[in-house]
C-alpha cells in the first residue's frame, strides 16, 4: 500500500534516500517509485518498478500490450494503489496533487459532426468541473480567456482554435487536447498514448511541442507510446516495461540489445536502419509493432 499522509518533504526524502534522484534547487523529481507494485484482478502487473522523473523532463514509457504501461499512468494518478513499495509524486503521496497534474487520456475521437470550437475545448480545462456555460460577466473571466488564449498559442494552434473541433485535422485536435491538460498550469503532465492515430509527420510535430513545453514551461512530461521511433530525438530518458519489470535509462542505453535481452530474458537484438529508426528483433512480442492496439493494461 502508498505510505501514510505525511509532510511533502520527508515523504520525497525518504524516497531519495537511497541516492539514485538528483536533488539540487529546481531539479527535484515530480514522481518517484520506489520497489514498487500493482495486482489487478489477483494478477500482479509490474513489481520491483523503481524510476524517477525530473521536472522539466520528457520520459517515454515503453512496451509491449498487456505490460501495464496505462496502469503505471493510474497509480501516478493514485486512481490505482500499489500493492507493494512507495510512491511519491509531486512530493506527496499519489493523489493528494491532482490539482498541479493535467492529463490527457487515450485518444478521443470527435466526429466530425462535432460542433463545439476548440477553443472551447481547451476552456473545458478550466470549467469542466462545474455546471453549465461560463458567463461573460462574471468576475474572473477575462483572465480565463487570456489564460486559454495563451496556452491555445503555447500549442500553436491560434489559427483554428475557433473552428469546429469536428472539422480539424487529428493533429489539430491533439494540439488543442494538450492545451486543455495545460490551461491550469500543471507542474506534471501525463499523455497516454496523445500519437496513436496520427500520420508520422504529426507524431513528430506533437513529440517536438511536448520537448518545447517541458524547457519552456519547466513542466515533467510522462508519455505513454508503442513506438519510440517518432520521439526518440526528443526524449530525456524511457521508463521500459516488459515481463513484469521496468528498466529505466537513456533512451540508447535501454533500447539496447543488452538491456532488453536481460528484461525480456530471451536474447534480443536492436538494430538501427540508415535513416535513424530502431528495429527490436526477437522479443517475444515486438515492442514497436503491435496488433490490437486498445488492449492495454
């Protein structure tokens, strides 16, 4: 189970203890695991999960379906408690800081007889909390529009925030989704798999302004993703789970033949191609290429 409440800072102390999280001024982490583990439905998911992300840092979480890459995302959350170890994010225990945490869950699909701007969207942010319309007199709402206009030109989306959300391209629509999880200025935000769908111009085109939001807005960014190939250039470190563990490291040092052989316990090769992209060869199930996509765990 996550440890009793107690103050933010002796809980991150007590999980940096053991030296492996820098702690210098303005680098403290936004989550920390330690030993950690999750059982669903009697079956144990993931055990002995030991990772920590840096604020203003972008980590990827890697793996095949069925690794428990989605659930890591709801113990972050505290939507799931661990079973075993200790957590800790944004210095409290998983939970207590949803308010600083802005998430973006599995990719929504708008028909496109979707009427609503996206402008609106992203004001959901916001209000979507409370009932009905926001009102244009009421006290505060000229700050939130300048808050939703600045985050909308954060993402660079100003061009067609105000059409339907419909009538907008994937990427468009991803584009605004981010600012939504932004607009209330989250010290950690969590995407759960925001490239699924998309064509490969606009998965690097979103992996570049999640890179520039992280230096920009100092935010930590916890990505989940079935193809490193798209991120790679832009990735501070990968969280990698596989047969019920996790490795965690730059990304060349843990999609490396050696790491993932030692994972996986099988042998495995990872091969680079003349234009830069990775190919796993001899996984069980290979990482980057999957069938069902939507199974996840």
């Amino acid at each position: 189970m996550t440890d009793p409440p107690v103050t933010a800072a002796l809980h991150e102390q007590a999980l940096l203890e053991d030296g492996r999280a820098p702690t210098t001024p303005g680098d403290q982490p936004a989550v920390v695991f330690r030993d950690a583990a999750v059982r669903l439905g009697g079956r144990t998911v993931w055990s002995n999960v030991s990772l920590t992300v840096l604020r203003g840092e972008f980590v990827a979480v890697l793996g095949p379906n069925g690794a428990g890459k989605s659930t890591l995302i709801k113990a972050i959350l505290g939507l799931l408690p661990l079973s075993a170890g200790r957590a800790s994010v944004l210095g409290r225990a998983p939970g207590e800081a949803s308010s600083q945490i802005g998430y973006l869950p599995q990719r929504r699909n708008f028909d496109q007889s979707t009427r609503i701007r996206g402008v609106d969207v992203v004001r959901l942010g916001l209000d979507g909390a409370r009932w009905g319309l926001p009102l244009p007199w009421l006290p505060g709402n000229r700050d939130a529009r300048r808050r939703v206009a600045e985050t909308i030109d954060l993402v660079d989306a100003t061009a067609y925030a105000k059409k339907p959300i419909g009538e907008l391209s994937g990427g468009e629509q991803q584009r605004l989704l981010i600012a939504q999880a932004l607009v209330r200025r989250p010290q950690l935000l969590l995407l759960d798999e925001p490239l699924d769908s998309l064509d490969l111009p606009n998965q690097a085109a979103v992996a570049a302004l999640v890179r520039r939001i992280c230096r920009e807005e100092h935010v930590a960014v916890v990505l989940v993703a079935h193809d490193i190939n798209p991120i790679l250039g832009y990735l501070d470190r990968v969280v990698y789970l596989a047969a019920g563990a996790a490795i965690e490291g730059a990304p060349d040092e843990v999609v490396s033949g050696d790491t993932l052989s030692r994972l996986y316990g099988v042998p495995i090769e990872v091969l680079r191609c003349g234009d830069g992209r990775l190919v796993v060869v001899g996984a069980p199930e290979a990482p980057f290429v999957h069938g069902e996509r939507h199974a996840h765990v």
